[in-house]
C-alpha cells in the first residue's frame, strides 16, 4: 500500500499549480528542445538530442512523482487540531537548555518544509524529536555532534 502525504490545503493547491506547469510550459519546452536537437543532424552523435530527451525523461519522472503525491494526499484540517500537544502544523517556541538560545518553528508536512521562514518538517530530527511534547516539557534531539536538550515554551496553532 502506498504510503500517504500529509498536506495543508495551501500545500495542495501549490502542488497543483506546480504539476499544471509542468504538464503544459515544461512538456512543450521539452518538446521544442527535442524539435531543436532533431534539426541538427545525425542523431547517433548529436549530444545536444541526448540531453533534450534526459531533460523530458526527467520531467515526466517530476511529472510522475507529483501525480502520485497528489494521489496520496491526505489534507490536514486546522480546525481539528489540539494545541495541547506539538503535532503537525503547531509553532513552538523552544529553549535550547544549554544554550539559553529561543527560536520559533512552525512543524510542517516534509513537502512544505522551508527552513528560511521558520518551518521545519515533522520528519526532521527535531520535529520528531518534540512531536507530542506539551509545554514545559524536554525534547531530546539526536544530532551527529550528540544529543540537544530542548524545553517547549509555547505551542499555538496558526
């Protein structure tokens, strides 16, 4: 069975718009780009032909890909969520223990993750690390240079 992928609504609907490019601009650029290739002659030594059909073989596997995504999606609904507990979608506020160092997350399908503006996947190491974990709580983090103790300051749903 295929496993399922977890996507807010705005995560969907930017994933549909993705695939609708692809499908059409992407499609028709890959197909020019054959077209171009095919012009300049004997195609058993033309590497430009080579590179245009890798270039459309990698499309339609992004094509591919994307489809099968969408087909699994499983849109979470905001409204039924608990700000109790660190699940997908909550922003926390955490302490790194020793530090002494805040820093806010929002925890996001892996699909959405985008570490710039603050939102990291629940399957990275410090989202599972604090998945479940209530105010007040420690999060043990496994990293290569050990583990990171994190106290949970705040958790809200946005």
């Amino acid at each position: 069975m295929a496993q399922y992928t977890l996507l807010t609504q705005g995560g969907y609907e930017k994933m549909k718009a993705e695939l609708e490019v692809l499908r059409t601009t992407g499609r028709k650029e890959a197909a020019r780009a054959i077209a171009e290739a095919r012009e300049k002659g004997d195609l058993s030594e033309n590497a430009e032909y080579d590179a245009a059909k890798d270039a459309q073989g990698l499309l339609e596997a992004k094509i591919a890909e994307i489809e099968g995504k969408l087909g699994n999606a499983r849109i979470i609904d905001e409204s039924q969520l608990d700000d109790s507990k660190i699940s997908v979608l909550s922003t926390v506020t955490i302490e790194n223990v020793k530090l002494k160092k805040q820093v806010t997350y929002k925890l996001v399908p892996e699909s959405e993750a985008d570490l710039k503006t603050g939102k990291i996947s629940v399957n990275s190491p410090v989202g599972q690390g604090l998945l479940g974990k209530e105010v007040g709580d420690i999060a043990y983090v496994s990293t290569p240079n050990g583990k990171i103790e994190f106290k949970v300051l705040k958790i809200s749903i946005d």
